[in-house]
C-alpha cells in the first residue's frame, strides 16, 4: 500500500492566527476565557481549549459583565459587537483576515443600495455573521440554484453577490454564473471570496483522485471546508471518507485498496493526520508513503496586539 498526503494538510494560516490568539490570551490573562462559538470547528482543538479553561459561548448574555471574550475565527455581526459593548466586555478579534474582507465588501455594496446575495450555508456561524454587515431587507441568501430561482429581484436591477470563504469552489462558481445569466448588471468582489487555503485543499484533492482508490478526509463532521473535500473526492469517482482522527477510521474500509489519499480541513491539528497515517501503517506494513510540496508553508497572518 502507498499512502499519498495531500500538498496541504493541517492548520490554514487563519486557523493557526485564531487559535494562537486564544493560547496568548490563556498566557496573558489566565482563565476563564470565553468564547464566541467555537473557536474553529475541530474537536479536538476545541476539547483541548476546554481543558485550560476556555468556555465556548453561543450567546453573549452567558457571558459574566466585564469578563474577557474571543471572537471565532468565523466572524461577528455588528449586533454582536453591539451586545458587547453593552455588557462592557474586554474583546479580542480573532477573526480570519479574509472573514474580514467579506465583511467590508458586505458593508460596500450595502452602502450602495444594492440587493446583496450572499452565497453560503444558512446557519453557519460565518454566514450569520457576515448577514449582519447587509441591511436587512437588501440581504438574500442563497445555498443552491433553486434559491436562485426563488429570488425576487427585477433581472434589470443591479445587484452584488459575496460568498462564505469555505465553500466548494466548482460549485460556487456554477452559482455566480447562474446569478450572471438571471441578473446581466451583477457585480462582486474584484477577487474570489473562496480562501486561498479552501482552495488549495480543493485542488489538492483533485490532484490525489488521479492517483487514489480512496480518499481520507480528516475534518470534524461540522467543519464546512472539510466536507466540501469530501464531496470534491466523491465528485470525481473515488470513494472519499471524512472521520474526526483514527480511532475513526475503520482500516477494513482499506483491505484492497493499493493507494489511500489522505487529506484534512484547514482547522485540523496536524498531530491528527500523523496519527491516522500511524494507524495505517500499523495496520498494513508494508505501507510506504509519498508527499508534495505545500504551497501554504510560507502564509503567516499577523496576529493582534493581546
């Protein structure tokens, strides 16, 4: 068996940021130290924060008046800025730079006037809170082509479309030209909102399908970059798992397969793919394994003054 690792694996710079924010603020200020939903979506990231004394909030009212509070790395809504304020919170944006940037173009094309599209999952954490930064009634948020069709909108109208940065790059694309085709005057960003790491994974991906018989995942089941892996995999013909570490995969799933593709989500510990290939190896070896180069191992994002 040849184990082939993907050109990217492990923490995406944002991530890296996001969670090396929350360990300075452990460092600086001690515990508790809350935060606004979970960090990044991994498990056993955010299980290890919980152990040194991070507490993961879904609501600002859970948090104590003048406590110390970590956005994620998936972005606030001004009303969450706002709800903070109120209870005079001491905040620290940990929010992914290019989050950031959707934002401002959020806040742009509201300030035009414009109907703004946003194309994403409804209920992510990153998409609630880039909606915030739209007038609500000038907000549209699509997920697939039928909520396209569904759009009420004069097809004359100049409208914006902006994206959630983790999702499927393929598909993004078919819906902007879908956007395009029903609305002439669309505008956007002047670059793709999909991040650099998400698409790299994404291309990655592509590259192992050529050579695997099966493709391994590691991402936690709410990790939405992660699962657009698996799908991309599926998508083109291969059998594609997505499991949180190794004691989740099943090695039976891997008895006849010759080359096992291996690749995580941009908020995955790299610790967890060494151990999945450990298991591996363990299991069947014989096992040789085979590496790329990693176009991301030079991206650092600065981090905030804690």
């Amino acid at each position: 068996m040849q184990i082939l690792l993907a050109r990217t694996k492990g923490f995406c710079a944002g991530v890296a940021r996001a969670i090396d924010i929350v360990e300075q603020a452990l460092d600086k200020y001690g515990s508790p130290l809350y935060v606004y939903h979970e960090i990044v979506h991994n498990t056993a990231v955010v299980n290890n924060l919980k152990t040194r004394g991070v507490i993961f909030v879904d609501t600002i009212d859970t948090v104590p008046s003048g406590a110390r509070l970590v956005f994620s790395a998936h972005g606030v809504s001004p009303a969450i800025v706002s709800e903070t304020i109120a209870k005079n919170l001491k905040t620290i944006d940990a929010t992914c730079p290019l989050v950031t940037k959707v934002h401002n173009e959020a806040v742009r094309f509201s300030d035009e006037g414009l109907n703004v599209v946003l194309i994403g999952h409804k209920g992510h954490e990153e998409v609630l809170g880039t909606a915030g930064y739209v007038v609500p009634e000038r907000l549209h948020i699509v997920q697939n082509e039928t909520d396209i069709e569904k759009l009420q909108i004069p097809p004359n109208q100049k409208i914006a479309f902006i994206t959630q940065t983790t999702l499927s790059v393929d598909e993004t694309r078919e819906l902007i030209l879908k956007l395009r085709a029903r609305f002439p005057r669309l505008t956007g960003p002047t670059k793709d909102d999909i991040c650099y790491a998400t698409q790299n994974r994404q291309d990655a991906v592509k590259e192992l399908a050529q050579f695997s018989d099966i493709i391994i995942i590691c991402g936690s089941p709410n990790s939405s970059n992660s699962n657009r892996l698996r799908e991309k995999g599926e998508q083109l013909g291969i059998q594609s798992i997505i499991v949180d570490n190794a004691d989740s995969l099943d090695l039976n799933l891997l008895t006849d397969k010759m080359n096992v593709g291996i690749s995580s989500g941009a908020s995955v510990p790299m610790h967890l793919v060494d151990e999945i290939v450990q298991k591996i190896q363990t299991g069947f070896p014989d096992t040789s394994i085979k590496t790329f180069d990693n176009p991301e191992k030079n991206i650092v994002f600065p981090r905030p003054a804690i």
